[in-house]
C-alpha cells in the first residue's frame, strides 16, 4: 500500500485550497453563518480526550443550539443513554468541534472551539423542554467557523424521500444489542419497548 506520510505529499498531490476556501473560515459568527446555525435542528458533536475520540448526534425540536454571542454557542444535554463519553472528553480536553445540518440544504456549518459544562440552576432552566431541564449544557467558545462544500450532501443526495427506503431491511437496534450482549439482551422485547420508552423520555 502507498501511504501519504508527509504534509508536503499531501499538497504535492491536492494542491493549495482556493481563496473561497479560506476566506470563508472567521473567527466569529457572521450574521449570515447565524442564521443558518439558527436553522438548524441537528448537530453532530465531535471531541476527544485521553481515552479516544467520540461523535454524538445532537438533535432538537427548534435551533438545536442557542447563540449567546458572536463568539459563544450554548448546547443543552438532552436525554440520551447516560454513556456520557462526550462530556467525560469535555471535562479533560474541551476542544470540540461542531458539524450543523438543516433539512432539505446541501451546506453544512462547522465550528471548531473550546467547550466547559454548566450546571448553573438557571441557565439549565431556560432550556426547558416539556417540563424538563437538561442535566447539564454544554457552553463552547468559537475559535473558527465556516461553511462546508456542498458536494458530499449532494452526492449522497441525502434529503431525497426517495431514498428512506435505504432503511428498510436494516437490523433494528435490539437484533444488534442481542448480538453483542451474546443474546443476555431480548432484542425483541428492546424494540416493541423502545417506543414507548423513548416517548416518555425524550426531554
């Protein structure tokens, strides 16, 4: 296998980025770059830390994060299984990245910043949803933000309604945790749980 080693292979093979490319890259966010975060009801949150790296998608019902500022993004930690590997890596190293996608546009926003968790009562408070409060949320200081080229999300063409079917068939989670648990996990009572489960659990 031939394997690139070096930063100067890699330019040598791809070349300089163009002006467009970079200049698109700031330090804050743009009221263009906020109204596209705003639209947005779904992030992936990437982070590493001492034990690996982790990617955990972030979802709401409205703008899945708030702006405070130019500089600031506030993420609210709704339920999830409790695994917590994004805040452990957040405790001990709290660079993050954020990758934000709306429905039916081929442009993703990144941010790159440093992230702290806060479990200030009020702060906490003014995320409620449905009578619930997230545990924690996670506040990150923007260092860059910029758009992504469109060109994947086009070529995956991933919002066409055509192509849910790639669904179908899929293994549903309880077939997956009954094969990993060696069968210690009932995958068929895990699925026709998980419904009704997730509907009281949501917030």
């Amino acid at each position: 296998m031939t394997t690139i080693a070096t930063i100067e292979e890699l330019e040598a093979l791809y070349g300089q980025p163009s002006q467009a490319s970079l200049v698109k890259e700031v330090d804050r966010i743009t009221p263009e770059y906020r109204a596209f975060i705003e639209a947005s009801p779904f992030v992936a949150l990437a982070t590493v830390g001492p034990d690996g790296m982790d990617c955990s998608p972030r979802g709401d019902l409205a703008d899945v994060v708030r702006i405070a500022d130019d500089r600031t993004v506030m993420l609210p930690d709704r339920r999830g299984n409790n695994r917590t590997d994004s805040l452990r890596n957040i405790i001990r190293d709290g660079r993050v990245a954020l990758l934000f996608l709306v429905p039916g546009s081929a442009t993703a926003m990144r941010i790159n910043g440093r992230a702290m968790i806060s479990v200030d009562p009020g702060l906490c408070a003014s995320f409620e949803m449905a009578g619930r409060a997230p545990r924690s949320v996670t506040v990150v200081t923007v260092d860059k933000v910029y758009f992504q080229c469109a060109r994947a999300i086009k070529r995956a063409d991933l919002w066409n309604p055509e192509r849910r079917s790639l669904a179908e068939g899929l293994p549903t989670p309880g077939q997956m945790l009954a094969r990993t648990s060696s069968g210690d996990i009932d995958g068929a009572a895990y699925d026709a749980e998980w419904p009704g489960r997730a509907e009281k659990t949501m917030w």
